[in-house]
C-alpha cells in the first residue's frame, strides 16, 4: 500500500511499495558465470516504487538471517523492509516502511540541512549515521523507538569537522565485542587525507585516534562492513570519463588498524561495466541460515532515471 500524500508530508512512517525485478546473472557477457575474486554471485534485484521519495540508497545493515534490514537514503530518510527469497535467491521486498531522520526536537533532520546521511553503523539497538556536508554523527535508539527515534549528535574528531565538502564520512561499522578494537566507532572518509589516503578514525573504545587507508587506482570509500573473523570489508567505487565506472572490494585486517596506522589489504572482489553495476554504495554482511556467509550491495540512484537501484547477494566462498 503506498503512503498518503498527507503521511508523505508528515514526519509518520509510511508502508511503501516496492517493486523486484529479478537480476538473474551479475556478468553481462557470460550469463553462467557465477564465481568473482572470493564472491559468488547468489542472485539479485532491481528496485523501483511509485513512491516519490524511494531511492537514493546510501547504506544497509541487514540482521541476521538475511531477512529484515534498515537503510538510510542520502535525503534523510530510512527505509525499512524485508527481503524474501526462492531458495537462496532474493526474490522480493515486504513489509517496507519509509519515514524521515528525526531530530531531537522531532522535526527531520532534512529540515534543518542535515539530509546528506550516507552511513550506518549498528551497535544493538543503537544506530549510528553520517552525515556528509555538515560533517556530522548522530545516533539513535532504535531499539526503543524504531522509525521514531531522534538523533542525538555525538562527538567525533576535529578532523572529521574539517572534511571538505561532500567528501565527508561515507563509512560506518562499530566493532563487535571479541574483536580487536571492540566498542570502537570506525569512520572511513570517502577521499584522501594530507597524505593522499583514506582518512579513518577510531571513535571510543580502547584506542581512540586516527588512521589511514592506503588509496590507490582512484578508488574512493563508499561503505564498510565486518566479517565474523575480525577483517574490515572496504566497498570502493571509481567514476572516470577515462576508465569508467567500477567497483571493487578490499579486505584488511583489523589487528592491523591503531592510531597512526597506513592500512591497506588485498582486492577480493572487482567490476566494471561488463558486470551489472551502478553507483553501489552500500554493503553488509550477514550469516544465512544454511551458514553461508552473504554480502549484500546496494546501489544509490541517485533518483536519476538513468541510474538503477540494484540489491545484489553474493556468498565469500570459504567462510
């Protein structure tokens, strides 16, 4: 059922419709190709809905099981849903609930000019969520108050302040307990430092400080996850006039990230426009029920009508 014009307007979530469109093979030149760097591709879908406000996906956390998941778009609004599956291919969206980022005083966040949300990190119940051009973190009780809850700002580095521009925190994950690092709010800056690298910041926990993320081939962050071995999954993307679009995934070791750290680990996963890709922006990790376990991507439209919405699942083979 599609919202209201009146709840479309108003700060109540709102059921939305969204439309699947099977995406059966990821390669474009070899339909049967299944196997890509450590990934194997499960299966994936395009996403549309009548639903003005739908698109702009910026960041996914799906919860175990591979069902339910929260998403942030880049106008400040979350997406709730649940995806459902034909064996182990996504088949569809339910259950989808979009409503805006609230503020403390329960006005959207948009409305006071901080819309650009493009990172999710989960703690439990708390989620955490960047926000580029003001150079923010704010997190909320989502356990408590679900599509309700406020933000409340929490306080980050001077560094990450001073990012320029639309080039601010485009990466978010909080370190599970009986990891390196646990407790720690990591925060991965899309472009490069002084040095010309990544800027990463280690927010709380047992080391607080900043590191970098050797940048190389022009790739810039997009999102960031954690497997259950303890590595930090780097989702990079590249946009050139010269070389194209692509897209790869970096691997590092998370005993390896301390204050002052250069951090680098090798490409698991890359494509170009010779797979199905598009401006991906999102990605999360989670353990199927049959233990395999599955990265998902999603893609930010950027509520162009010559870009897509792309869901893609993919199992690291081995883990």
């Amino acid at each position: 059922m599609l919202v209201g014009a009146a709840a479309a307007q108003s700060n109540t979530p709102g059921r939305i419709e969204i439309r699947a469109t099977p995406v059966a093979a990821f390669d474009n030149r070899d339909k049967d190709l299944r196997r890509f760097g450590a990934l194997e591709f499960r299966g994936g879908l395009e996403l549309t809905s009548p639903y003005k406000e739908f698109g702009g996906i910026s960041s996914i956390r799906v919860a175990p099981g591979g069902g339910q998941f929260i998403a942030a778009t880049d106008k400040g609004r979350w997406l709730r849903g649940r995806i459902v599956y034909e064996g182990a291919k996504p088949a569809g969206i339910t259950d989808a609930d979009m409503a805006p980022m609230l503020d403390s005083d329960g006005k959207s966040l948009a409305a006071r000019g901080w819309y650009d949300t493009e990172a999710i990190a989960e703690d439990g119940g708390t989620l955490y969520v960047g926000i580029e051009r003001v150079q923010r973190i704010v997190k909320f009780d989502f356990a408590k108050d679900g599509l309700r809850a406020r933000a409340a700002p929490i306080s980050i580095p001077p560094k990450i302040a001073a990012l320029p521009w639309n080039k601010g925190i485009e990466a978010l994950v909080v370190v599970p307990k009986d990891l390196p690092l646990a407790g720690t709010l990591i925060a991965i800056s899309e472009t490069g430092d002084a040095t010309g690298n990544l800027g990463g910041f280690l927010i709380g926990g047992p080391s607080p400080g900043e590191f970098s993320v050797k940048r190389t081939d022009d790739f810039d962050a997009s999102d960031s996850a954690i497997l259950p071995s303890g590595d930090l999954l780097l989702l990079e993307r590249r946009a050139s006039w010269l070389r194209g679009i692509a897209i790869r995934i970096r691997r590092i070791a998370l005993s390896g990230v301390r204050p002052g750290a250069i951090v680098d680990g090798p490409v698991i996963f890359s494509a170009d426009l010779g797979q199905q890709i598009d401006n991906f922006e999102g990605i999360s990790v989670h353990r199927a029920a049959t233990g395999e376990l599955v990265l998902t991507l999603i893609s930010d439209d950027n509520f162009s009508p010559l870009q897509r919405t792309l869901l893609l699942q993919f199992t690291l083979v081995g883990e």
